[in-house]
C-alpha cells in the first residue's frame, strides 16, 4: 500500500459544492483560523471509510499525507493513525503517539484535534504520567492547548475525571472561543457521568468562566436548574 493509492480514493468522492460550504464553515477568510486550509468537499463518513480501507499504510506513507495542505488528507492521515493505534500492540503505540507529537503543527484544525486526541494521546496517556497534557494546555498555539483538553475525553470515558477539571482550570482565562466551547463540552461529558462533581466545579468557577464555556457546561441540565445557574451568573 502507498499513499497515493489513499489519496486517490479520498479524491474520488471530492465534491466542489461541498467544499464551498466547509470553507465557510471552517472559516477559511483571511486572518481566520483556517486561512491557509484548502477543502476538496470530503465528508467525515466518507473519510472514515477510505481510512478503514487503508489504515495498513506505514507511518513513512503517512508523513506524506500528514503534512498536505488539504484538509481532508490530513484528517485521513489522523484517522488512519488512530485506527493503527487501537489495532496496534505496545511498541507500535508508542510509534504512534510519537509520530503525532512530531507532526502535531498539523493538527490544526478543531476537528483534526477532536477525532484524534482522544484516541491518540489520551489512550496513550491513560496508564502514564500525564505532565505533557498540561505542558500543552500552556502552549501559545491554541490548538495544542485544545488537544491538551480533548486528550482527557478518553480519560471521562473511563470515569477519570481529574485531569479534565485541573486542565479546564488552567484554560479558564484563555483568550478563544474554541477553547471555551472545547472546555464546556469536556464539563458537559463530566456531568454525564458525575452531575455532583460538575456542579462543584461550576459553584467554585461559574462567575470567573468565559459565558460560552458556562453555557456549554450546562447545556444538558434540567431546564429549572439551568436556568438558576444563568440567573445567578
């Protein structure tokens, strides 16, 4: 398997109107976050499917795609990795998430971080010291600093919720909405499986948290409560 052979099937579902729309939505204007991302119109599903048909492809093919200026083949690239990752044994992991943090300037995008850290970094992290989390959550690149909080997502789903609200804490003050958003979410996914621990973060938090990162957090309350919480904030 080579990577021309993966870019060619991902090419063969590319769509113009598609790719008009996820310009607009990926904010692609310049000075946006994704000024320099070019979109060939490939939906995630899509995606997923020529990353399934491909994940055998070594990581010395896979530094090509990674580093491409097309969106969607860097998503391919991540995808692929994290497929690798669940099939691969312990040595073979360790490669992986090595590879990522080589390569992780090319994790730019929130959606490239959302469908790989999890299941990258976090599952890579979840029996290890996690000092590099918090290493990210202080970086200036705002991207590093959502993957640093995303990692943790694997970490809620195994009710591991420490290094989700240490993390949120540190993040409390930064400057961008999608890090704001990222946080909530990640809180929102606390409360899922612990409402109790949530809602003491937010009594210690909620009057210095950005308002995004507040609504997201509680999005899934129970109108009555929601509402008390935003009347209180």
């Amino acid at each position: 398997m080579d990577s021309q052979k993966a870019l060619g099937a991902l090419h063969k579902y590319r769509n113009e109107q598609k790719a008009k729309v996820l310009k607009s939505f990926f904010k692609t204007a310049p000075g946006n976050y994704a000024s320099t991302d070019i979109f060939i119109g490939v939906t995630v599903p899509q995606i997923r499917k020529v990353a399934s048909q491909h994940y055998k492809l070594p990581l010395s093919q896979l530094r090509k795609i990674i580093k491409s200026p097309v969106h969607e083949e860097r998503l391919l690239a991540l995808l692929i990795l994290a497929l690798k990752f669940e099939k691969s044994g312990i040595k073979a992991k360790a490669e992986i998430f090595q590879f990522y943090l080589k390569f992780i300037n090319q994790v730019n995008n929130w959606d490239l971080v959302d469908l790989s850290a999890p299941c990258i970094i976090g599952a890579y992290l979840s029996d290890k010291k996690r000092s590099l989390l918090y290493k990210l959550a202080k970086s200036k690149n705002f991207w590093q600093r959502r993957i640093a909080i995303l990692s943790t997502f694997y970490f809620i789903k195994n009710r591991d919720f420490k290094d989700t609200l240490k993390i949120t804490s540190i993040l409390l003050k930064d400057k961008e909405d999608l890090i704001h958003k990222a946080c909530g979410w990640m809180l929102r996914e606390v409360g899922k499986r612990n409402l109790a621990l949530e809602e003491k973060f937010l009594k210690k938090y909620y009057r210095i948290m950005p308002r995004t990162m507040f609504r997201y957090a509680i999005e899934r309350f129970p109108e009555g409560k929601r509402q008390l919480y935003l009347s209180a904030s």
